[in-house]
C-alpha cells in the first residue's frame, strides 16, 4: 500500500479545451497523434477497470485496502469522463473516432467482459473466481505502466511548452496514477493467495500486456495520423508499414522528450520481472500530491468552493 495515513480520494476537475488544438505538443504531430489515440482507450479501459474492482469488494478482507480500492474506483471514473470530453474535442476538429471507440468497446466489454472471451458457453461458475482473478491481473498490469508513465510525466519539462489544457489533463490524470499505483497490484497479491502462483501468473499476464498496450498505442494513433490530411508527414508516415509507424515514433519520442519511448516502458517491464518488485518503487507520491496541488483543473473547483465559503 502507499501510505497507512494516505486517503485516495477523487478530484473535481474542470478542463477547457475551446483554445487547444489536435497537435497540443509543439512541432511533433505524430506524439500528439499517440497521446490523442489514448483518449479513444482510456474511457472504455478505465469504467471495466472500475466494474471489475466492483465485483472484487465481497472478497477483501483487509479494510485499508478495500478504502484504497473504493479510492481508485472513484478516481478511475473521474479520469474516463475527462477523457470523454477529449473525444468530443476531436469531433469537433473533423476526427471520425467511431472505430477506434468500436475496438476499445470490444476489447474490454466484450472480449474481457464477465463472459470469457465474450463467449456465452465460458460463463459458468467453475470458471468465475478465476476469470475475475485474471481481469484483475491485467489490471494490475496495466497500472504498472499507467504509475511508470505517471513518474516520467511528473519529471519531464517537455510539455511545459504544449497546450496548457491537454497538458494538464495528462499531468492530473498521471499523477493520479502515481497515488494509486499500488492498488492494483496490492489486491491482485490480496487475491491470489499463494505467492509462488502470485508472481508467475503476474509474469503470464505481463507477456501479454506488454506488446498488446504497445500495439493499441500505435494502432490507434495511425487511425488519427490518416485522418491529418493537412500533413504530409503524417500522410507519408501511415503509407509505410505498422513496424516502421512505431520505429519512427520511437525516434521522434527520443528526440522530442514529449512520450515515453518504448526503450523505457520495455525497462520498466524488466523490473516487474523481478520476485523483488513492488510499484512503491516506482513513484513518489509526494511529488504527485505536489502537482495536483497546483493543477488549474483541480485548483478550478477548489477556488469555486472557496469563493461559494466566503461568500
């Protein structure tokens, strides 16, 4: 867990993105094309994020974890309508998201959804516990990522001359992510109760995440990139093979300092391999608490309490 004393807690959050525009980091079309595509996956992944972590309440026995777990609902559902309003921003811009929207609602509420596989015939009770156990995992994998990425955003400069607004709105969102990073992986342990089966079925889950996220990524952000018809770039770019879209987004990431690059998210998928892991490694609360303690979408609503007190 992070803290015994620490609440999670959801945050109110207001962003206006009526002055942003689609390429929000400066002169690198194709890094705000992949941050873009992660707001067409966040929505879907973070309410199955929040409906799993439901089904798991009944069976934890440790109440400071289950406070924690009620914490990251809360938190994840803020964050997926945030995102919604992105995918409204991008309407507005002449984007058609409708497929992207159709694969992330079939990878989660349909392919991980409570019949296996979307498959009717797998849904029994045999197979249940462990399909929750296994949607849990994934989860626990994927918050792995999200609390790594969440770090770097926290100490990185590079978006310090992107959009204010969509800047922001990651920099919350990840922050966030860096509280909570233990969540997930702390009730995937709680579960499982045999430790030996804890860290294989960890390391099963994690061959799969890795190049799946990857692949997502790069899926959904050539989707945006076809539709940048204004950029030759971007137009020459998605002509070229999938392999090449990632290289070339690897070396752009490299140079710019605007993402991760592959390279980091790969070492950080070399400690999760460790029996010694544990994601309080992986951030510093302190600096996330620090952030959105001078967000402007958290700051928003706190002002607006404060003036509706005083007046």
């Amino acid at each position: 867990m992070i803290l015994e004393s620490h609440q999670i807690k959801a945050r109110k959050v207001h962003f206006d993105f009526s002055e942003s525009s689609v390429c929000w980091m400066k002169n690198d079309p194709l890094c705000s094309h992949v941050a873009n595509g992660i707001n067409m996956l966040l929505p879907a992944g973070e309410f199955w994020f929040c409906r799993v972590f439901n089904k798991t309440l009944p069976l934890i026995t440790d109440e400071k974890l289950k406070e924690d777990v009620i914490g990251f609902i809360r938190q994840e559902a803020t964050h997926a309508r945030a995102h919604e309003n992105v995918q409204d921003f991008l309407r507005e811009n002449g984007y058609d998201v409708q497929d992207q929207l159709n694969h992330a609602h079939f990878l989660f509420n349909i392919l991980l959804g409570d019949k296996p596989l979307g498959l009717p015939i797998l849904r029994n009770k045999a197979l249940e516990e462990y399909w929750l156990l296994f949607r849990v995992g994934i989860i626990a994998a994927i918050e792995h990522f999200t609390g790594t990425i969440g770090q770097w955003t926290l100490e990185s400069k590079s978006w310090d001359s992107a959009d204010p607004a969509m800047a922001d709105l990651f920099r919350w969102h990840l922050a966030e992510e860096v509280e909570h990073r233990c969540v997930a992986y702390d009730l995937f342990e709680h579960l499982v109760k045999n430790k030996f089966g804890f860290y294989l079925s960890r390391q099963a889950i994690m061959m799969v995440i890795f190049p799946l996220f990857i692949y997502l990524l790069a899926d959904f952000a050539r989707g945006l990139a076809t539709q940048d018809l204004e950029n030759e770039k971007m137009q020459k770019l998605i002509r070229q093979s999938f392999f090449n879209f990632i290289l070339e987004f690897e070396k752009t990431a490299t140079q710019t300092d605007h993402l991760p690059t592959i390279k980091y998210l790969w070492k950080a998928t070399l400690r999760w391999v460790s029996p010694k892991f544990n994601p309080v490694d992986e951030g510093n609360t302190e600096q996330a608490l620090a952030y959105m303690a001078q967000s402007p979408a958290v700051k928003f609503f706190e002002q607006q309490d404060h003036r509706s007190k005083v007046s």
